[in-house]
C-alpha cells in the first residue's frame, strides 16, 4: 500500500506556492504493538496552517521542513493493534497531509479520538463539532462574554469558525452582524443562519455598513480577519466592549509588517479590551461544547456548511482558496 | 482683582505652539450664592491634555475654542458664599489654566474637594494623592492584576503615573523593570524608587534590555507611551499576561496616523489582554487609594517626585515638556 503524503519543501513567502511542497509517496510500513493504521477520508484547511509553515515562535511548533503538513482530519482505523481502536472505527485526529497515518493509538500530537457519525455527518466533525465549533464556541462564550440583547459583529462570517460565532450568540439572545465577502455568503449568512445582517466587504463599505446595522454599538467583536476591518470595527465599540483576537487571516501571508490596529487606543476611550484565544485551552471542555452545539444542529437551531475540495492532489490549490477567501463554508479536502 | 486665563485659540496641528493660546486678563466678578473663589496655587499638566484640544469623540468632552484651558488644580478659598468652604481651606478641583476660579461649591466638573495637606504637601495631591496616583493605584491593581512574583514593567516609569505604578507594584510583591528616557530617571527609579531595572529607551535598546531584566517574560505590561516601545513588549508578553492601556504619549502629537501595535497577535499567540482604562470610573473609590497611598506615604514605603515649573506664563511651554520627556517626576505648575 502507497502513502502518498505532503510535505513542507520550503518556508513560504507571502501566499504558498506549489514549490513550497514535496510530493512523497512512501509504503505503509507495519504495524508495531499498541499502534493503529488510519485511512484519511477528509482532511481540515484552516488558516491557522499558513502560521504553522512559518519558523517563528508560536502557541505550537512549527513544521519543519520536510516534515508532513500538520492537519486535522477524520478517517478509519483499517488496521489495530491497540485495544484502544478496533478496524471500523471512525477517529478524528491530527493525520497530516497523507493518505494513511500510522501512529500510537496514544500519541499526544494526533490525539486520536473516536466520533459518533450518527451524530452528525463526518464533516461537520471537522466543522461545528470540530476544532473550528470549538474556537467559535469557547471564544465567544469565554472571551467575548456577550449578553442577551447585546450587539456581536463577526468577520469571516460564512467562515468555519464565523458561521457558528453568529449562530451561537443568536442562541444566546444577541443582534448579530457578520462581515463577509461577497453577496451570497451575505445572503447565506442571514436567510439561511439567521444573522441579523451581514457586511459584503467587497461590495460595500464596511464604515457604513457597521453604523447602519449597529445602531447601538459593537459590544462584542470576534476577529478573524485583522487588517482595516478591525480597525474599522474599534471605531464603533461600545463602553467595555470586547475584542476576541482569534485570527487575522488579512495579514497571515505579508511580506511586509502586520498592520497593527491604528485605532487601539479606541481600548483606552472606550475601557474595552482585546483578547486573544487559542481553542487547545479548553480541551479538558470540548464535550461540554459538542454536547451543546450537537443538540443545536439535531434540533435545527443551527446549520453548518462545508465546502469540499475533492482528491489529496488538490491540497495546495485549495489551501490557497482560504486567503483568497474563494471557500464558501469550512473548507476540507476528501482524500479519496 | 485681575484673573490671567490661557483659552484655546487653535486646534494644535502636532506638538501645541504658542499660537494655539489665547491669554486673556478679566475681571475676578463677584460670587453669587453657593459660589466659592478659589486662588489657584497649583496646576497639574499632564499629557492628556493634549488630547482634550482636539476635536475628536472622546471619553470627555474636547475644550472648546475660546474656552479657558482644562486643568485640574489645587489652590485655597479666599472667598465663599456657600456653606460647606470656608475660607483657608485648601481645595482641589477642575480650576482650569488660570489664576482664579469662581463657581458653584457643587459644580460637578469642578469637582472640588477639600485636602488635607497635613497628610501630604500641596504637590503630592496632584501626584501620588492626586489623578496620576489614582489612575496607577487603579490601573493597576484592577486591571493589570498583578500576582506576587510577577513581573511587571511599566513606560514612562519616572513619570507621574509610572513611578506610583512601579512602586505599588512592588509593594504586592512583583519584580519590577521601568522604562524611562536617560540615565539620571533610570538610576532614581531604581535606586530611589527600588525598582529591580530600568531600561534607558534613549540610551540603550529597550528589546535587549528587556531580555536581560525580564529573564521570566513579562506578566504585566503597564504602558503609558505607545508606540514602538509598545510593540517591543509585546514580543515579550507571558502566556494570559495583561496589558493595561493608560496613554500613548508617543502618539498625541502625530499629524500622521497613529502607529499600532503591529505585534498586537502576540495576543493571540499567548492568550494574552489589551485593556483601556480611564480613571474616571473608579472616582467612588478615590478614597481607598488615597488611604492605601498615603499610608505607604507616611511609612516612607513609595516617594513622590515632582518637577514644578514656576509662573503661570510658562503654561505653553511647560505643557510641551512632557511631549519631549523633558519633565522628571510629575509635572507641575506653580501659578503664583
């Protein structure tokens, strides 16, 4: 059996381009004791990946060069020598960008896990029930705090983790706007999740869009995106206001300095705060979020959407779509 | 009796000039009933001040043009028509640039209090007694959160709210470094003051200097100045470290636009807060930092320095001092 696999050839400059990866096609070796083998179905693209190509300091290590492209991704577990996992079970974990992963059932880093696709279909694993229902959930909740009848403002907003942002502050009694590019996602976002409106920052201005759809101000902010939209948004926040710093995917491939937020000092007129998260804190807490998100989606209070990219050849194209802002939902990749 | 006023004639464009007064000499009127006069002895000048002068929403109202200059001060009543001053008694209040203040006992922007000036001398009330004082009693404690064996740093260290920051931080117990322009601020900091380092920003290299005084990362990041230096701790902020917004002297005087903190996803990277504050909010409990202090005061536990300027005709160019960190300790002007 052939593992074909992706690797990082080259720390990338600006947007990742086809040299930055090796192709690698290597056997699938055998199994030793208390490992499993896993045949990769789908397969998680996330902005957070560019910063993961980077040689900097960072809440996690960055690949190395030649190493396989860290990803999640949901598969089977096709061969066990491990009690943990019998042949049959559907596992999330962190596969990497390879068509068959081989590991220790406990190895930290994967972090493998069994998932319940009666639950919810395997996608939605990697999206409302995965890493990016996680962040938007625990980042809104325990970093924004909103409360019932405040104003939440999202970018990224058709996004993986923007979807359910907006979604769970509707849960939570909040007028919701989000901040998107282009009219369907717009459309998407309020016909079809339940915003209460939604910014086209390609069509539209985002100033007056924010002062005609936040009448009363922007308590809570949740950011993915960076660049001018955030410095927009810190001109309309409220007294106290919160700021939930979960990404910048504006500014994930510069060549040149990130723009810092001009308008910070927004924090010191308006005793607001900006803070930033990163999901792997609340790991001991996931369950209490999936129980939750879970009983949403079975209940229809809210949706998820993904948008899947078919074959594993495809990884370094649809990799770029995310920063060109092209995937319209969670962006995966179906290995086989 | 003659009353010298300096009114805004202009909007500054950059650092304030002397065009951008008005010095006016009008008649002390007669008190109306629940009227104090009050002559002023002293003048706080702090950055700001530069703020209020520009015509910009803000967390208080900009000084109109025309309108006598914004400043809190201290001075004695010589004259009262209301029954709760009485002549002699030492007052602080909002008396504005000028050599008189006539107004209602009561009047709420005035907020004028009586001080006690057996506690501590005249000067001390606009210092460690006084809003700089307040902001860093506050700043700190309620929205920094130091922990004992923390570390602490703090801009501006030798200035009004710096040196009470550092101080009181190192009352809870916290490693303390400072940041100040030029040896002699450095060397009183630490040797006066017991701050464990002090970085020289104009003598030296703030990032190398924070590596070696801050070997265990920075837990709280107290910033009065903005700016590069702001950016430079921000590369070495601790995991949940916070950092309290209190000014961004480097910034008032731009004609271009503010510079932001281009690491500000450092926030991100280590959990970390960005947070405003505005003494203002914590005026119903001036009193309990005013106890805390001034017992430290007495005990000789913290020392004030101020830097007084004689003569209410330096206002101009006493005001600029701050901008170029040519005062030392907290800037005052003495009126008469």
């Amino acid at each position: 059996m052939e593992n074909t696999q992706f690797r990082l050839a080259a720390r990338p400059v600006g947007l990742p381009k086809d040299s930055d990866w090796q192709i690698t096609k290597e056997p699938v070796r055998e199994l030793a004791d208390g490992e499993v083998l896993v045949k990769t179905h789908y397969l998680s693209l996330d902005p957070a990946m560019r910063g993961w190509m980077n040689d900097a300091k960072s809440y996690i290590r960055p690949v190395g060069i030649g190493e396989v492209m860290r990803a999640g991704g949901l598969g089977e577990v096709i061969a066990s020598k491990s009690p943990r996992f019998a042949v049959g079970d559907q596992v999330g974990g962190g596969f990497g960008v390879q068509q068959y992963w081989i590991g220790a059932a406990d190895d930290r880093h994967a972090a493998l896990h069994k998932i319940d696709t009666r639950l919810a279909p395997a996608t939605t694993w990697l999206n409302t029930l995965g890493m990016p229902g996680m962040t938007a959930y625990f980042g809104l909740i325990e970093v924004g705090m909103p409360k019932a009848g405040e104003t939440v403002v999202v970018s990224g907003a058709a996004g993986a983790v923007g979807q359910t942002v907006g979604q769970v502050a509707k849960q939570l009694g909040c007028r919701v706007v989000g901040i998107a590019g282009g009219k369907a996602k717009c459309d998407w976002v309020v016909n079809e999740l339940g915003f209460d409106a939604c910014i086209d920052y390609k069509g539209g201005d985002v100033r007056s869009g924010l002062k005609e759809h936040c009448p009363n101000g922007v308590d809570v902010y949740f950011d993915n995106v960076g660049g001018d939209i955030l410095d927009i948004v810190l001109t309309r926040i409220n007294m106290k206001a919160r700021i939930v710093i979960c990404g910048a995917i504006s500014q994930y491939n510069n060549t040149t300095p990130v723009k810092g937020p001009a308008n910070y000092l927004s924090l010191l007129v308006n005793r607001a705060r900006m803070e930033g998260m990163v999901v792997f804190d609340y790991a001991d807490r996931y369950h209490v979020a999936v129980a939750a998100l879970g009983k949403w989606l079975q209940e229809g209070k809210i949706k998820s959407r993904e948008d899947v990219v078919q074959g594993i050849e495809k990884f370094p194209q649809a990799l770029t779509m995310l920063f060109e802002g092209k995937n319209f939902g969670k962006l995966v990749l179906q290995v086989a």
